[in-house]
C-alpha cells in the first residue's frame, strides 16, 4: 500500500486445492499450519494472514487471521493450531479435494500513503515458499 498502488493492491489471495492421498479406513483433518514471509509495515500501517481450511462439498470452513502493526521490517511466521476438540475430518469413505484459501493484506492505516509504500510476502529472504501442514488421523468407524 502506497504510492502507486492500485486501489485491488491491498490483498492478494491464493487458493489451493489438495489432493490428499490417505488409507483406506482412515481419514485426517489439519490440526497446524506454519506460514512465513517478509513484511514492510511503515509505522501505524497493519498487516494480516488469513487461511481457511474446508473440505470439497462442505459448507463448513475453519478459518484463522494474524495480525500485524508497522513499523516492521523482518520475516514473519505464523502458526495456525486447531484444538483437538475442535478439529475438522474429512468424511469417511469419500476422496475430497482440501481447499486452503490464503490471503495477505496490507492497509495504510495511519501511515501516509503518499509518501511510504507498505507490504508484505508470503515467502521468505531466502527466495523458498515454505508452508508446512501437520495433519490429524484416526480411524473411520
């Protein structure tokens, strides 16, 4: 956000659907996700990463956001956790596609958009694209 932005450049969203490949009799849900990236946030401008999680077919969607304030300049990394009791398992005796819908965004806030440029990137210094799910497993009746 900032000079020369766009009015669409504030989020950017990218939504994945997984083919997941598990044994017969079982069946998993997430129970983390670890994101990363980089972000430059002039002070009083925010930042967000968000990520819902649901299953093809299912009106249900688990979705977390965390939230950041400039001034920062650094990597960033996020853990999504879904609590034992509250996880998610794809139906039983079906292949769905796991959609997992990311975005970032950046607001200007009080910052002075004119003068500073704010963003932020789902990635890292090192130039790789890290995201590392941990699922859940148990067993169908």
């Amino acid at each position: 956000m900032g000079v020369g932005s766009k009015p669409t450049d504030f989020r950017k969203n990218c939504q994945l659907g997984l083919n997941v490949h598990f044994p017969q009799g079982y069946t998993y849900a997430i129970a983390r996700a670890d994101y990363r990236g980089f972000a430059h946030l002039e002070r009083g401008a925010t930042g967000l990463e968000r990520a819902g999680y649901y299953f093809q077919g299912s009106s249900h969607t688990t979705a977390m956001s965390h939230r950041f304030t400039g001034p920062v300049t650094d990597n960033w990394q996020t853990s999504d956790v879904t609590d034992v009791d509250a996880l998610v398992f794809a139906p039983c005796g079906v292949q769905r596609i796991l959609n997992v819908n990311t975005e970032l965004r950046v607001g200007a806030g009080t910052s002075d958009p004119s003068t500073t440029n704010s963003f932020m990137a789902m990635d890292s210094t090192d130039g790789s694209v890290s995201t590392l799910y941990h699922f859940a497993w148990k067993e169908c009746p």
